[in-house]
C-alpha cells in the first residue's frame, strides 16, 4: 500500500549559470533521510507528483526536481533549441549537486525510473561519497545496445507502428539519429509530425505493460513535442555516456553502495538483460525481477517502495 498523499512543504527554482531555471520541492519530514526522486524521459518531468507516495513522509526528507528544460523548469527545450547544448549527462549531475547543495543536504538516496535510473548511476559514479542507496525502477543505463533496441530491435513485434515510425526517415538512416535530426529541424510542423510519430511508437512499445492504456502517452501537443525532443537528443548522442565512461563498464565501482534494481520480465521495451547485468557487476545490489510487470508495474512499485521504507527504518 502506498503512503497518503502529501503536499510539499517547500518548493522554488534554482537558476544556474547558462540560464537555466530548476524547478524543485520537498516534502516529507524536513529531518528526515534526505531521498531524491529521478524522473523518467529524458523529458519527462514530475507529472502529478504521485512519487511522493513512494516514501515513507514520517522518516524521509522527500525532494523532487524537474531536469532541465522539462516540467516547471525553464525555459523548456522545444521552446528554445539554443539551448541543447546546455543539455548533456555532465549539466543534469551538475543540477543535482547544485541542488543539494543548494538544499543543504549531505548525502542522499536516488530512486530513479526508467531514464532517471540512468542518471541516478551516472551521478553515483561521479559523486559515491554523497549517496547513500538507490533504489531503480524500470532499469536503464543509457548505452547504445539498449537504445538501438527500443528504437528498431523490437520491430519485429510491432511492424506497423515501427513501420509508421520509420517512414519519415532516409533510406539506410539510424532511427534515433533520424529523430533527432527532424525534431530540432527549422520547419515547425516537421518537428510536430515527428513528435507525433514518436509518441506514437512509444505508445506501441509500452502496451504490452499491465498498466498500458490507450491514447497518447502525453496529454498535449507541446509535452509531447519537448519529450521527443529530449528523448532524441540524449539518445542520439549515446546519453553522453561514452564506452570508457558507460555504466556498465564502471559498475565495479559501486561497490560499498547498497542497490536495489526492480524491473519487469515483460518490459519489452527494456529487456531484463540490462538490470541483470548490471546486478552481476556491482558488488552489493539486488535485482528483484517481477514475472508480472512490464515498464513498472503494481508490483514492481511495490517491492520499490518496501526497499526505500527499509533502508528509512536503517536495514540492510
């Protein structure tokens, strides 16, 4: 059962030096175990703020943030393209240190999801000394094989929505790398055709999950074009986490943080392989693998929340 919902206590914008403006709240207990949660996109913002449930509000200190240009920050990426080279994975852990610093806070447990997965390991692997656990839902580390495979391996089961996909493209052209060149094209309905088509295809993907609905995965036109658009733009450029700097081949290096990694036997859209992996190379973690779920699920979500309560209460 998830914890009753809360509002923030505090909540503001952090301006960083290139211009951007980041949206963050916390809520919970003001004494309590600072925990960071990491959205999923990359783009995807806070939504409804229903994460707050996830953590117990009497022992955690909950902070929420909105990376760059999506969500209440500002200004958004599909509004300004300028500003895409502000946008790699060295300007959103840099976010993240500014923010706890901003907010006073020493060390603190990430639980990212899907793509905030990523980002919460990415940012462990520069900063070790200022987490205390992770605990990833929906586990994603950003390399190539796991982009390639979400863009055009899983083809073969979704022919017509990759078909609708591709048909924008050159002959012979990656998929993302195609993408990424549309979305940030000078005409504006180029870029909203492709970000229809994206959202389109991710709905595909993702319907194979026991919480899929029908419809557009994002309610308007504008969330769905800034998305696609960051999406595109990280994916395209391998989540700037080159081979010698990837997360799987720095794994090792966890070693001394406590892990714990859910993730669905039915998400197709990211094997388990990926969290599998990464489990076999970090000394410490634990992989729960749910047989029901797909990208997250009632049951992964809540084996999320049993970890995070646990490492609140002080187990190991």
């Amino acid at each position: 059962m998830q914890h009753p919902p809360i509002e923030p206590f505090a909540s503001g914008h952090l301006e960083r030096p290139d211009g951007a403006r980041l949206y963050w709240e916390t809520s919970g207990n003001p004494q309590g175990r600072p925990a960071l949660y990491l959205h999923g996109g990359p783009g995807g913002g806070l939504g409804k703020r229903g994460y707050r449930r996830r953590f117990d509000p009497e022992r955690h200190l909950i902070i929420g943030i909105d990376q760059r240009g999506c969500g209440l920050s500002t200004p958004w990426a599909s509004d300004d393209l300028s500003t895409l080279r502000f946008q790699t994975m060295t300007h959103l852990i840099d976010d993240l240190e500014a923010v706890r610093a901003f907010l006073g806070v020493e060390r603190w447990l990430l639980h990212g999801v899907s793509w905030g997965s990523t980002l919460a390991l990415a940012y462990a692997l520069e900063h070790p000394d200022r987490v205390s656990e992770i605990v990833n839902l929906a586990v994603t580390t950003g390399r190539r094989w796991e982009i390639d495979w979400i863009t055009d391996g899983i083809a073969p089961v979704f022919p017509e929505a990759h078909e609708a996909l591709r048909e924008p493209l050159e002959p012979g052209e990656r998929t993302i790398e195609g993408y990424a060149r549309l979305l940030t094209d000078p005409r504006g309905e180029v870029r909203r055709d492709a970000a229809e088509r994206w959202d389109a295809w991710e709905v595909a993907h993702m319907s194979l999950g026991p919480l899929a609905t029908p419809g557009p995965l994002h309610d308007d036109a504008r969330h769905r074009l800034n998305f696609a658009t960051l999406t595109s733009h990280y994916w395209a450029n391998d989540c700037f986490l080159p081979g010698d700097r990837s997360v799987l081949s720095r794994a090792h290096e966890l070693a001394g943080i406590p892990g714990v990694l859910v993730h669905g036997r039915r998400d197709i859209s990211g094997p388990v392989e990926t969290p599998w992996r990464l489990h076999r190379a970090w000394p410490g973690s634990r992989l729960e693998i749910v047989e029901e779920d797909g990208h997250g699920g009632p049951r992964s979500a809540g084996l999320t929340q049993e970890a995070m309560d646990a490492f609140a209460r002080g187990d190991r």
